[in-house]
C-alpha cells in the first residue's frame, strides 16, 4: 500500500513510522531486527531505510602508503526492506539518492524495487562525499532530488529512458520528499529552499518528511510556509531525541538545525550523561504529544539503532 493511502485511511489519527539504518559491512540482518522486533507493537505501517553512498577513506597499502579508495560501508537497503516487508508485513520505504547513481542505474534500481512489489520510495539527493566539498552527481545522473522525482513519475506513466520502449509497464510509486523546517544548509534562503520543495510536488512527489527539528514552533511554521505556498501535500515531522550531552553542539553542526535556549539552559544545569538522555527523552515525548495532538500526519522517528529509547518514546505517546 501507498504512504499516502495509509495518511488517508488513518481518517485524522497520527501513525507512527521509523527510520533504520543499514549495518555495517560485515554485520548480520539480525541486527535491524533486533532494532525493530521491540518496536512493532506500535504498529508502524511503514518503515524507512535509509541508503548511503560510498564513501572515501585513506587505506594503508602493503608499500606503506595511504591511498585513497572508495567504498560502501552500509550496503544492503533494497535487500532489508525485503526482509521487513518478509517478516513484519508491513510495507518498507528505500530511500533513493542521485549520489553515485547514473540515470541508467536508477531505472534499474527502480525495476528492481518494482519487482519486489516495493511502491514506496524517499526521492533525494545524498549529501558531498567526505574530501568533495560539495555535491558532485555522478556523470548522466542527477544533480537534485527533483530530476529524481521526475525519473520515478515517468516510470509511473511508463516512460523508460531507452525511448524505443513502447507501452513500458508503468510503476506506481509512491513519493517521499525530504523538507527542512529550518532550511535546507546549501539554500540562499528560505523562500528558495521552499521554492525548489514545490518543483519537487510539482514534478511528482506525495508526501514530504522533514528534517529533524527540536522546537515545533518551526514544524508548525514550515507547514503554514508550505501552505501559502501552494504545497498541499502531508509533511510527516522527522524526529530524533537528544541521548548525549554532546549532541547539544554535534546535531547542530551535523544536520543544520537549532537547539531551542530552553532545552540548551535545561541540560546545562545537569551532571551526568543519564540526566541528559532522560531531558531529551522527556523533550521528545513533549514534542510528539504536541504534534500528536496538532494532527501531524504521523510521527517519524530516526531510530539510529536506540531501540529503547524510541521505544520509551512511543510507549509514553501513543
Ligand atoms: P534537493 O532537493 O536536491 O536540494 C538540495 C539543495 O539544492 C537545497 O539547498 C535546495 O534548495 C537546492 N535545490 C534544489 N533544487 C534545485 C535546483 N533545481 N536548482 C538549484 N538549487 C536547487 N541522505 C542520504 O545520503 N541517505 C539517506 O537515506 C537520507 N535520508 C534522508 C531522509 C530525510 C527525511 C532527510 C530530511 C534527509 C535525508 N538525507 C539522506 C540527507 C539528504 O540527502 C541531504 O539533506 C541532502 O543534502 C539534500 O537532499 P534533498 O533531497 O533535500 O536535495
């Protein structure tokens, strides 16, 4: 079934999803399991996997030089939403990036997933390797999410790239876009971010995800901005609680977003790094039941492998 369908049938209540990241190479399925197994009593309809670009790391050769090589730490994404959709029944949404592919290599991931009877998927770009700077897309591949958007609504009216291909079998995926309350980082400004979000409805996406955010205020902000922008589509909150001190200068730092000062003079006073995860476990169950109680049209938490604290999460919200 559809993301969206699922927003529809839920007739105003608030689902829950979940985000899980792919294991390490060399790690075992097991692990996302063991991540999701605690998690399923709060009925999730879909679950997210992430993907992840290769990646450059510098390897020591046998002369005794570091070389700079090119590798995918956390393969694996279209094979563990087999596997959930296997095991929980429930469906599972791949994440899809431009990063690393070329066009070609998107049309087969798509047909792969199509295959696989998997109609779900978060259309985006994929951040600048390590040592690039900034974005690089592959050669005859995507430079925005919205190209990629575009691709996957041909596939869905039957339009392959191989223009030879008459009645091509048409897929019908269902969307996800990522939003940013607070501005995605590269974006001159708001109002452009916001802009580039409504090409990406208007070339097809269904339904947006935001990035995390820690004031609700600028949950509630974004999608009034989004309204009077014409965009009309569900935008699912992306949440993620504090667990660590330190988190209060990595977050920031790592995915552009804001400490509220209450939140920051709060875990000031503490003393220990239990007192730090209890405030933000408090902090998130505070923002879901706010959210919960604005109609938000599912909460989406960014497990990162802590089943326990979204599990605490969940139990107290829903
Ligand atoms: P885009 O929509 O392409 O936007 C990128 C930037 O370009 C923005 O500043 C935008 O304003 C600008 N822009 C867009 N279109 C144009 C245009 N036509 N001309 C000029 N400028 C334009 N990363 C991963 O690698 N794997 C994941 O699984 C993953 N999952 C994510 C899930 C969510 C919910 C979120 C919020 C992010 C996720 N990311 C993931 C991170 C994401 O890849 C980065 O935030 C990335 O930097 C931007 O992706 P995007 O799809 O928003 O890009």
């Amino acid at each position: 079934m559809k993301v969206t369908d699922y927003f529809a049938s839920a007739k105003g209540q608030t689902l829950i999803s979940f985000e899980v990241l792919p294991p390490l190479k060399g790690g075992k399925m097991q692990s996302i399991f063991d991540v999701l197994d605690p998690l399923m009593e709060f009925k999730p309809p879909f679950i997210d996997v992430t993907y992840h670009r290769e990646e450059y790391v510098y390897q020591k050769s046998p002369n005794g030089y570091y070389e700079k090589t090119s590798i995918r730490k956390r393969p694996g994404t279209v094979g563990i939403c087999a596997a959930i959709m296997h095991r929980y029944g429930v469906d599972a949404v791949p994440h899809l990036i431009c990063g690393g592919f070329t066009k070609e290599d998107t049309e087969n991931a798509l047909i792969d997933l199509n295959f696989l009877n998997i109609n779900n998927v978060l259309a985006i770009r994929g951040d600048a390797r390590q040592f690039d700077g900034r974005f690089i897309p592959e050669e005859g591949g995507h430079s925005y999410a919205v190209d990629l958007v575009k691709q996957i609504s041909a596939m869905n009216r039957g339009q392959y790239l191989d223009s030879n291909i008459e009645n091509g079998a048409q897929t019908n995926f269902c969307i996800g876009i990522a939003g940013y309350p607070e501005k995605h980082f590269e974006a001159p400004n708001f109002q452009t971010d916001l802009r580039h979000t409504k090409e990406k409805i208007d070339a097809g996406a269904d339904y947006i995800v935001t990035q995390m955010f820690f004031d609700n205020k600028k949950y509630f902000e974004y999608v009034k901005a989004c309204q009077e922008s014409g965009i009309d589509i569900p935008i699912v909150p992306g949440l993620k609680p504090l667990t660590k001190s330190y988190q209060l200068k990595s977050l920031p730092r790592m995915f552009y977003v804001n400490m509220p000062d209450d939140l920051v003079r709060e875990a000031e006073k503490l003393k220990n790094e239990k007192d730090a995860k209890e405030l933000g476990i408090e902090w998130c169950i505070a923002q879901s039941r706010e959210l919960k109680a604005a109609g938000a049209p599912c909460l989406h938490y960014y497990t990162m492998g802590d089943t326990d604290t979204i599990r605490r999460i969940a139990k107290a919200v829903y």
